[in-house]
C-alpha cells in the first residue's frame, strides 16, 4: 500500500484515484497483489475510471514486484471475452499507466515526478550526437513544439523540439558536450515549478533511468580501495659470467694500440684518438703511426660512434579532433569499399557545345536577374536525364531483390571545413536548368554553415562528384555513396589537337573526363557503358536536355 499510496500523492495524472483508495481500498490490494483475480468487484473499478462504464470483463490479473525499494510495475493482462467488451481496452490502459509510472518516478523517493529527455535518434545511421546549442535555460517554461536545443547529429546540426508541458529543471549535458549516446540523459523536465530547485544536484543514474541526488546521500561514499597484498619481487637469476676476449673492439672513450705505437706516438707526441687503426679488432699498431707521421698529421679520424640508445627528436604534430560528419563519413565509406564490388568505366566527352550553351543561357539569365548557371548544374542534369532513360543505374541492391526507384534524386557532393556533406536535388530529372542552379547554390551554402536538415540529404538515388571546374583533377574515381549503386566522377575540361574535316587539318576541342563507379551487383558493364553512352550524348548535344 505505501508505493501505491506514494504513486497517487505524487501523481498529477491520477486525481481521481484517492476516492478509489478510501472507498474500494481493498479492491486496490488486489489489483496490485500477486496472481489477484478479482471477478464481481470490477465493477466498482468501472465507476473510478479504470476501465469504461457499463462493460464488463470475465477476469483480470496482475503483478507487481518491488526491487531494492524501486517500485516496478510489470503488468500482465489475461482476458476471456465477453458478450459486450473488447480486451484490448484493458490492455492499452494498463500500459499507458504503466508507461506513466515508469516516466514520472525514479529510484529515489524523494524527488518529485519528473521526466527525463535522452538524447535522440534524428538520423538512420546517428549512434551519438553533441549539444551545439541550449535555446532554453534551466527555470523556463517549456511547451509542446518549442525547441529545447541544437543538436550536432552525424550530417547536420538538428533543432530537438519539446513534447510536453512542463519545466526545464537540469541541464544534464551543456553545450559544446561532445559523443552523447542515443538515449543518454541531456536533460529533466518537471510538472510543476516548485520543483526546480529540488533537482539542483540532480545526476542521472548508470542505467539512465533514474536520478539521485549527489548531495545528502548516504550511499555516495566511495568502496574502500582494495587492500594491496605484499607480493615479493622474483629473485634475479645470477647472470652468467663469461670470459672476455683480450682484444676487445674500441668502444666509447678508450684507444686500443700495441705498447710500440704508444710509445712511438709519445715520442712524436701524436694523439692516438685521430688515427684509424688496421689492427686486430680495430687497434692502433707501429704502421699506423708511421703512415700518420708521412702524411703530416693530416689523416681524418672517423667521427665517434653515436651513444647506444639514444632516441630520435620527437616529431612535432597537432590533433585535430575527429567532427560527427566526419566519422560517419570514414565509416560509411569503409563500409562501402569493403562490401561493395567497384568497377570504374571512363568516357571523354566533349563540351564546346555545351560551354556555348551555357554562356548563352547565362546572358538571359543576367537580363532576368537570375542566377549563374554553371558546367556542374548541366552535368547534374545531364546525369538525372541519362537516368531516367537507363533507370537500371537508378537502383540499390537489397538482399531479396534490386530496387529501382522511380524518383531521380541526385546528391551532390560539397566539402566544407567540417567534412564531405551530400545534399539532394530532388527530381532533378523533371527541373529546369535555372532551379537546379538555384538549388545547389542553396544547399550548397547551407552545408557550409552546417544548418542542413535531414530532409537536405536522405533520399538520393545517385551522387554526382565535381573535383575538375573547382580543383583541376583530370580524372579520378569516387566510392559509391551506399545505398546507391553509382556516383559520376566530373573531371576537368582540357583543351586537345583533333582532325578537322578536311585533309591534313586540324582544330582545338575541350574535352572534359567522367568516370563512372558502379556496383557490380546491380549495374552490370554493358548497362554501365550504355549509361555513359547517355550521358555523352547529352553532354555533346546539350539542346536535347531543354526538350
């Protein structure tokens, strides 16, 4: 009775359950007594608003459980129908209450309902996330759809919005807190105000479903260190001694030479230390000095040999912390070329019509105040146009079948000081040349302020990689963006002598690299080769993709 009693005192959600306790206190017990099976005084569960009026249930039973004075409801609901009710009403109702427990009371007694807001899952593939940004302060009024903090996920930095009235009571997790867990505690929330400064030193608990108090416990002293047991440290084996050789190579600072070359380079007061000696084991003998005194004194010694051990200089390097995109990105692309079976088919098309294409389209566009269209917006509509007349390229493979998506979304690769991101043109396939312009310039802007949302890059069917226009790379090849089955490589457009019409002629053209990478399981050769068959003729015919 005392945790039911406690679980109703501290409960907003359950005001109608004190009537319940003084009138039908019995009827109570064995709701939450072990294996009870109340059958004639349901009834007056029916009048306090446990289950709906004037419906009638066979038989129920439930069971509780007390764990080291953690209160835990773990319901279980057995019903036999009967001629005028649904069991499943009773079920959703207990879980409701019991999901209500759970949230509203923790492990210690003394703190008011409250619940906890873990870190979320916003994207498919965020394991953690950090906190970038707390747009509310502990004390303030929070409300449904208000939004609580920024949150740096694996692509972009998210807004995490509030679900429920109530108080922010503790910030568990500041801003600029790195690597936070799915579901690990950021923050409590509170029903009512009163409440805030009771979780002042509030800590969320090692299973994160529960808070103590660090302050006032009698359980924070730390275990005792273990005692540390004398060991004796294992006698040392006398080392063998062995005999050494009279003659022992010169090491360090001693001069081995012969009692006659000593006695010959005092005489001629010569220091052994700058003559190399030819005898045994490196020792100076009578030659030696003789040969030093012909010479004049001007034979070079070798430099002394460096000590034994001594280190290297330490290299000098700066760590740069690894960013959420980042690593994502390492392990997606990891992931890619360990599972994924590349090949790589190159073309070279040219592109004289299609620069003369765009600097025409680019005089109407300055006359209408639009923006710039640039080589890469025709290359990404080239590629969603080739798409659509080879849709077996617009596919992913699956592990029961090979998908081929009706929507020509293409992502677009854009670097930023934070990493590789890949924004989405939707239905590239069916926008005008000036939208795509106007879309990319967008996307591409926020990608480098890291403000993309998840809808800016999920998505995509295909990727397009432009390393040629903004960096001059002739020609490379890029690792599929999985799922997808293939990513275009754009190279740079290089000036080339090719035959003219007539004999012995000649004329300059503008040929620009583009290399396809394609996933063997869904894109075989010959449907490679007819893509970028596709894509060429674009390209070299570029009036065809305005009709």
């Amino acid at each position: 009775m005392s945790y039911a009693s406690r679980i109703i005192h501290h409960s907003k959600k359950l005001r109608d359950a004190p009537n319940l306790l003084r009138h039908d206190r019995a009827l109570l017990v064995r709701c939450f007594s072990h294996n009870a099976q109340p059958t004639t005084d349901i009834r007056k569960v029916h009048r306090h608003g446990f289950a709906p009026l004037g419906r009638e249930s066979r038989s129920f039973s439930s069971s509780t459980k007390s764990v080291s004075g953690t209160f835990t409801s773990n319901v279980s609901t057995t019903m036999n129908m009967g001629s005028s009710i649904s069991g499943s009403i009773y079920k959703n109702q207990i879980s409701c209450l019991q999901g209500q427990l759970r949230r509203g009371f923790s492990s210690d007694a003394g703190l008011p309902p409250h619940q906890e807001i873990g870190m979320p899952s916003l994207s498919p593939t965020m394991s953690e996330g950090n906190i970038a940004r707390w747009l509310k302060k502990e004390g303030d009024k929070v409300s449904p759809g208000e939004v609580l903090c920024e949150v740096e996920t694996d692509k972009a930095t998210v807004e995490m919005e509030c679900m429920e009235d109530g108080y922010l009571a503790k910030i568990v997790q500041g801003e600029g807190a790195q690597g936070i867990k799915v579901g690990e505690v950021i923050c409590v929330t509170v029903e009512d105000e009163e409440d805030i400064a009771k979780f002042k030193d509030y800590t969320p608990s090692a299973s994160g479903s529960g808070g103590d108090v660090a302050k006032g416990s009698s359980d924070s002293s730390p275990p005792p260190p273990p005692k540390k047991e004398a060991v004796e440290a294992p006698v040392a084996a006398p080392e063998p001694k062995t005999s050494k050789p009279s003659a022992a190579p010169p090491s360090g600072d001693r001069v081995f030479a012969s009692p006659l070359a000593r006695s010959l380079a005092e005489e001629h007061k010569v220091p052994l230390s700058s003559i190399k000696g030819t005898g045994p084991d490196g020792s100076i003998v009578k030659a030696d000095i003789e040969e030093y005194l012909a010479s004049g004194g001007k034979q070079v010694s070798e430099p002394a040999p460096k000590a034994k051990g001594a280190a290297a200089p330490a290299l000098d390097y700066t760590d740069i912390p690894h960013t959420q995109i980042r690593k994502v990105t390492a392990s997606r692309l990891l992931f890619s070329k360990q599972t994924i079976p590349h090949y790589y088919l190159t073309v070279d098309t040219c592109v004289d019509k299609l620069v003369e294409l765009r600097g025409q389209l680019n005089s109407l566009q300055e006359a209408t105040g639009g923006k710039r269209i640039s080589i890469n917006d025709l290359v990404i509509k080239a590629a969603a146009l080739a798409l659509q007349k080879v849709p077996q390229v617009n596919s992913s493979w699956t592990d029961d079948c090979i998908r081929q998506y009706h929507n020509v979304n293409v992502n677009v690769a854009v670097q930023t000081d934070n990493g590789l991101y890949v924004p989405v043109v939707r239905d590239a396939n069916k926008k005008g040349l000036s939208a795509i312009s106007e879309e990319v310039k967008l996307l591409a802007q926020k990608a480098k302020e890291n403000s993309l949302k998840p809808e800016d890059y999920e998505g995509g069917t295909f990727t397009v990689s432009n390393l040629g226009g903004p960096f001059g790379i002739k020609q490379f090849c890029a690792i599929i963006n999985p799922p997808q089955s293939g990513i275009l490589a754009i190279g740079s457009a290089e000036k080339r002598v090719v035959p003219s019409s007539g004999p012995e002629q000649y004329k300059f053209a503008s040929f620009l690299s583009a290399t396809l990478s394609c996933d063997h399981r869904v894109i075989d050769g010959a449907i490679g080769a007819e893509w970028l068959k596709a894509f060429k003729g674009y390209i070299e015919n570029p009036e065809s993709m305005l009709l």
